[in-house]
C-alpha cells in the first residue's frame, strides 16, 4: 500500500501540506540531504522514494543494521565517478542511520560536502544524541509526528477497497468498533493496521455470499498485542521517566499512576523506577515531609524483596505517596549553592576550632581550641563558627514554610 506518487501519501501536513517546507523542496527539485527523525510506520521511508520518484534520481537504499561499511564505500566511490562525469547526484537513503556508530556515520562527510550523493537518513531516535555533528550540520532535519487517527482510518479504507495493492478483490465488511479499534490500536504506525487487516483476511472464513465479517475480535487476534513504544536506550525511555517524576513534582497521583503503568507495561526495570523515586523523595520533598524517603527506599527494598508483578503495588503506594506529599526543594537549593561557593573558592581554610588535634604539634598550633561542645549546652545548642571565614555569613538552608520544615 505504499503510495506511487506525492498525491496518494498520508499525513504529515506539517512537512508536507501546501506550501510547506519539504514539498516546496521536491516540488523545486532542490532536495537537500536530509534526516528524517520520526516513530515507525510514519512515511520515512516512503518520504525518501517518493522525493527519488519526484525528481527522477537513483535511489539506493541501505538499513544499518544489514549494510556493511565496505558495500557503501564502493557506492559511494561509484557515485563520486559518475558525478565527475557530468551524471547526477543519486539518493542514498540509510534506513536506521542511528544504528552505524560515529566512524561509519563519518563515511558520508565528504561525498555530502562536494555533492557527489543526497544523503537520506532514517532514524527514530533524536539526532541530537545518536548521529555525529558534522553530518547532522550538512542534513536538513525534519520531525514526523506519529499519524492522526483520520491518517489512519484513510489508510485502511484505501487498503481494504485496493484491488490491485490491497483487500479489494475480497468483500469485507468491517463493523465500526472493529474499525475504531484498529484505529487506536495503531498508535499512528501505519504499518500495524495493514499487518492486522493481511492477518485477518488469512484467518476470517467467508459466509455464505462471500463476504469477510471483520469484528473486533478479529482484529484482537489478529493484533495479538502491541508493543508500547519504549527503548530503554533510547529518547522515549527518558521523556516517559521525565513525565513520571514532573507529574509527582506537579502533585498529580493520577497522571503518576499513568507513567508508572506504562512504564512497567513497556518491561521498565522496577528497580530503575524505585531508584528514581528515591532520589526525588530528597529532591522534591525533603524536610517538608521526611517520611517520604523512608516510603522510597522501603519501596525499593519491597521491590527487590517481593519482584514482580507483586511488587507493582508497592510502586504504586510509593509513588502515589510522593505526588501527594508537601514539596520543598530547600535542601536541594542549598547544595547548588553550597557547590558554587566550592568550585569558586576552592579549599578555604577551616577554622582552627574547628580541627582535630591527634598529635602533640597540633595542639601546640591551637588546633581544636575553644571549640565549644555542644552538648554542654542547652538544648545541645551554642553560637559558633563553623564556615570557612570568608563565607561565615552564608544561608544555603532556607527552609520553606511548610508546618514540618519551619519547624
């Protein structure tokens, strides 16, 4: 069902719609290397043949995870030939590009500078951190979003009424939840309705006139189960983690909840989680309610103690524990501080009554004089210096006047 031509592709209207960026560049024919950065089954690489398709060049096409170094070497090297001999410049698309580490992303470098090759590459991961600077300031970066659901409910339509590239030769009648569900299924990757409407009609026995009844639990067979998007290596691993720990700053249990379960859906390690949580238990909470990091780390240890999947509801209490606890990042300010006053004074002198004195000479020298113990007071309280000198009158604590931190 892969479209022909710049008229049958779906979506993608901000990179794509009337007079936007990159179909002013095919429709120019000045096509400039290129990254497409985006989630699957959302027209990568179908962008990158229609725009050979469009301006009649050579399309050659590579994944990173099959191609070897010295194959696209030789193309390379070939191209280069060809353009000396007044030939033009062929697309050369690396599907997965964040796949090839930085010494094989460099291979492209020269043959992009002098023109010899379009360099496409394909990636779901942020350019930012999984392809080499250089290549990333010769290529023009665009972002493809997953697909909406009208996309997708266009894309089986046309699938099921195609008679040459679809369903069409079949009757199918699909039921409106079956539809529905596909749909939502999708997660905006095209390719997954298409797989689940191949499966169906492999699976659906016709009825007496010929016609395939789709229903959802059809398609729910067909399906199986979808995979939520979600490498550990990669950027979502980190956006999901980050919504978790900004929905129990912003004190909203419910949207933790959701992070929570998506993450261990997704196959999250728990004990990465219960590590998070833990660390935030002193950095968003501290002395507002210090019970919080205690409720952490037992969620931890519960964790490695009960595992899986019991141990969700240990997660669960923990977390909805933090998002409804009273915030204070006091403690945590105070430590940025106190680090600034170390990195640019570097090692003041500690203040001799201050020191310990194991030896003779050190006492002769005053060390640990006047020191006042502390214990020998009331409340084990007493007035003295204990900052370096230059920074006696620093504040790094300033609690917040939440009723357990002023206290």
């Amino acid at each position: 069902m892969r479209p022909n031509n710049l008229a049958g592709f779906v979506g993608q209207e901000k990179i794509m719609g009337p007079g936007r960026a990159l179909r002013q560049l095919i429709e120019q024919r000045e096509i400039p290397s290129i990254i497409f950065w985006g989630p699957p089954g959302s027209g990568k690489t179908t962008l990158a043949r229609l725009i050979a398709e469009e301006t009649k060049k050579e399309f050659i096409q590579y994944s990173a995870v099959e191609a070897s170094t010295k194959e696209i070497k030789q193309f390379l090297e070939q191209a280069r030939k060809k353009q000396l001999a007044g030939f033009n410049s062929p697309i050369i698309f690396i599907d997965e590009i964040h796949r090839f580490n930085k010494s094989q992303q460099a291979i492209f470098l020269p043959y992009v500078e002098e023109g010899s090759i379009i360099f496409i590459g394909a990636t779901t991961e942020n350019p930012s951190f999984e392809i080499i600077s250089p290549l990333l300031s010769r290529c023009k970066i665009f972002i493809l979003e997953p697909l909406a659901p009208t996309d997708i409910s266009l894309i089986i339509k046309r699938a099921l009424s195609d008679k040459n590239q679809g369903l069409g030769q079949y009757k199918i009648k699909i039921a409106k939840t079956a539809l529905d569900f596909l749909i939502q299924m999708s997660n905006g990757d095209a390719r997954m309705p298409l797989n689940a409407l191949d499966i169906a009609i492999k699976i659906t026995q016709p009825d007496k006139q010929g016609v395939y009844h789709f229903q959802q639990k059809t398609l729910e067979e067909a399906l199986q189960s979808r995979g939520l998007i979600y490498d550990q290596a990669g950027e979502e691993h980190y956006n999901v983690i980050s919504a978790f720990i900004k929905s129990m700053r912003g004190s909203d249990p419910n949207a933790a909840l959701y992070w929570l379960a998506r993450m261990l859906a997704a196959g999250e390690d728990p004990k990465f989680i219960a590590r998070r949580m833990i660390i935030f238990a002193s950095e968003d909470i501290s002395n507002a309610d210090p019970r919080a990091l205690l409720i952490a780390v037992a969620a931890s240890r519960a964790v490695e103690f009960v595992g899986l999947p019991e141990a969700k509801l240990n997660l669960a209490h923990a977390v909805t524990y933090l998002a409804t606890a009273p915030k204070s990042n006091a403690s945590y300010m105070g430590l940025l501080a106190a680090e600034e006053d170390v990195k640019q004074y570097l090692n003041l002198p500690i203040p001799i009554h201050l020191r310990n004195a194991p030896t003779k000479l050190m006492k002769d020298l005053g060390y640990g004089q006047d020191y006042k113990y502390p214990h020998n007071f009331t409340d084990a309280k007493v007035e003295q210096q204990y900052l370096p000198t230059r920074l006696k009158d620093r504040k790094y604590y300033k609690p917040l006047k939440s009723q357990n931190e002023k206290r």
